[in-house]
C-alpha cells in the first residue's frame, strides 16, 4: 500500500486528486491524507509565510510551521520528531 500526507492551506484543491485516483484507492493499494498546514501556523491569523530575507516580492514557507505539521503527519504516536 502506498500511503500519503498533504500538508496545504488549500484542501479543496486536493479533492479533485483524490476523485481521479478513486479506482486505486478501492482496490486498497493508496491512502491519501490532507492535513490543513493552518492549524501549525502562528498568531492570531494563523500566518504560514513571511517576507523572504533580504527582501524581494513574494512570500515564503515559514520552517517553523512546516516543521511543526510535518511533525504531527509523520509519526503521532511514537514521538519521533523529523524537524
């Protein structure tokens, strides 16, 4: 089986790919996870990027909120930490 976790702030934009892989996922053979990457964000807002240093347009990934939910998705129970 092969399994896999999104982490995004866009859930809804994931819902189509798992209607494709619909087929495999009834034959047993794929498990597909989305995680809201939100709920690891900070402040009042929940913020998951910031300005990028030195800095230019656009927005990055904050690490410390990808660290965190990557974290939570990848081992919950046996409190190995990856970040």
């Amino acid at each position: 089986m092969w399994r896999a976790t999104v982490l995004t702030c866009f859930l809804k934009c994931f819902r189509p790919l798992g209607l494709s892989l619909a087929a495999t996922r009834w034959r047993g053979r794929l498990e597909l996870e989305t995680r809201q990457l939100r709920e690891h964000g900070l402040g009042r807002h929940r913020a998951v990027d910031d300005t990028p240093a030195g800095g230019g347009p656009g927005m990055v990934m904050r690490a410390d909120v990808l660290c965190a939910a990557i974290d939570a998705a990848a081992a919950p129970d046996d409190g190995r930490r990856f970040c």
